[in-house]
C-alpha cells in the first residue's frame, strides 16, 4: 500500500534559486507595506511635528468605534455587498447567454464586454455624472415610469455610488462565470433532458451547481476591491457617501496622519482577508461533512 502513495515532491536548489525573484518582489511589494501599516497603526501620531511615536498604543484602534469610521466602514460593506449581488443577477445571465452563443457572434459579445476596460476607469466614472443628472437619461427613464417626480438628480448619492460600482465591476463577473460555464459538459443536460427533466430543471439541478465555482470567484472579484473603492464615491458621491477607502485616503494625504490612516487600512485588510478566507472554510467544513458520512454509511 505504501508503494502506491505519492512522494513528496523536492524542490531543487535550481528551482528554489529561479523562484527567488518572484520571492524578493512579493517581500518588497507586499509583505513590508503590511508590516509597517501594521506597525504604524500602534504608532502615535504628533500634531505639533507631524511625525510618529514609534511604540505600542491601542487608542487608534479604540478611536475607531468613536468616529465615522464605523459609518464608513457600513458603508463600504452595505454597497460593496448589494453591488456584489447586483453584478451576479445581472452578470449570469449574461454570460449564460454568451456560452450558448458561438462563432463570430460570441466573439462579438465577448469583445462587448472586455472594450470598457479599455477607457481609462475614471473617465468611465465621470461619464455617469451626466448621465445621472436632472434631465439626463437615467432620471428622465425614471420619471417616465410615474413612479419618480421630474427633474430627479442622482448624482452624489449612496445610489449612483452603487450605479457606478455595478458597471464599472460587471465585466469582472461575467468573465469568470463565463469561462465556467463554456468549459461545462453539454451532454449532461441533453442527457437530464432526455431523461424527463424540463429545460429549466436541468439548468438548476446541473448547469447552476456546475457553474458555482465561478461564481464564487465572481463574487471575490467584484466584492474585495469593491470594498475598498476609492474612487467612485469620490466623484459619484461627492464626498457625501463616505467609504473607508476614501477615509484612508484622507488620513494619509490631507491631515497626514499616518497611525490613524494605517489602523484604517488594517481594518479594511482584516475584512477583505476574512471575506476571502469564509467561502475557504465553508468548503473545508463541507468537505469534512461529507468524509463523515461517508464513512458512517
């Protein structure tokens, strides 16, 4: 038995020494900004001089719970996720209809979805100011409906931040979803139905579970860097709907207060590691649960 188990694979010094660039740029670029931020964010800021007092204080994590930080930080979870839905209910079916598609015309669809990434992301941004404006086309579609007054201005508004977060993230759930979806096994659909499955049974019973895996790095593609954006509530909210990402930006650059912006960004960092790492332990339990009763039958 023991013959037939799988060795451990070695790591040359070759290999170990080809590796060691990719290594040196990962230290440089990632692990030492985390520790200073880290480090920093035990670190107390002088008003007076502008300069740290290196040494270990928990008052800026405590400042965090009295401040409109929590307000940010709600925000920022709040948008991320709806926005992160919005992209899944609207992406899917989408790229469910670009993977039944073939030829010229999925090229066509594709090349649709890939050519606003390249417009720069803040011209995309702007571009919705006036598209959201009174009397611009979205508020005059609403007020045709009856169900919204003349005139309506959406700009700088928690909805034209979650606007601009939904397109501007959208491709990054289709594509993946996409791909899923054009590398699943056809036949076992044909099959389902032949065997008595209705279209829309087959499609939830094979196809959906089938494509959850991209949906599930959908979902971390739009709701991680979503949760940290910057940008679209600056110029779609104006500054009136505060994000954490806007907070850090603040700290760092306008009143230069290193420690209170470092102990904002561990805040975020520590939620984006823990919205990561939540569908990993999920599946790891699953994966636990299902040996377990494998073995009890």
């Amino acid at each position: 038995m023991s013959a037939d188990l799988p060795r451990p694979r070695r790591i040359s010094l070759g290999s170990a020494f080809a590796m060691t660039p990719t290594w040196v740029v990962v230290v440089a670029l990632f692990v030492i900004p985390v520790l200073f931020l880290v480090s920093a964010s035990f670190a107390t800021f002088d008003y007076d001089t502008g300069r740290l007092s290196w040494g270990f204080t928990l008052e800026n994590y405590a400042n965090l719970f009295r401040s409109a930080t929590m307000v940010a930080f709600g925000n920022s979870l709040l948008l991320s996720a709806t926005a992160t839905v919005a992209c899944l209910l609207i992406g899917y079916p989408i790229a469910y209809a670009i993977s039944l598609t073939r030829g010229v015309m999925q090229n066509i669809l594709l090349l649709a979805v890939i050519v606003p990434f390249w417009t720069a992301f803040v011209v995309r941004v702007y571009a919705w100011l006036t598209l959201l404006g009174p009397g611009d086309l979205v508020p005059t579609i609403l007020s045709a409906t009856g169900l919204f007054p003349a005139g309506l201005d959406l700009n700088y508004t928690p909805f034209a931040v979650f606007v601009g977060i939904v397109y501007c993230y959208l491709p990054l759930a289709i594509l993946p979803i996409y791909a899923v979806l054009e590398q699943r096994d056809r036949a076992l659909t044909d099959a389902a139905q032949d065997l008595g499955y209705s279209p829309t049974r087959a499609f939830f019973k094979i196809t959906l579970p089938m494509s959850l895996p991209g949906v599930g790095v959908a979902a971390l593609l739009v709701g991680v860097p979503s949760l940290g954006e910057y940008t679209i509530p600056a110029v779609l909210g104006g500054g009136m709907t505060l994000m954490i990402g806007n907070l850090i930006s603040n700290a760092f650059s306008v009143t230069g207060n290193f420690a209170a912006g470092s102990t904002i960004a561990v805040l975020l960092l520590s939620a984006i590691v823990f919205v990561y790492l939540v569908p990993k332990a999920a599946a790891g339990v699953r994966a636990v649960v299902r040996a377990v009763k494998g073995r009890v039958r």
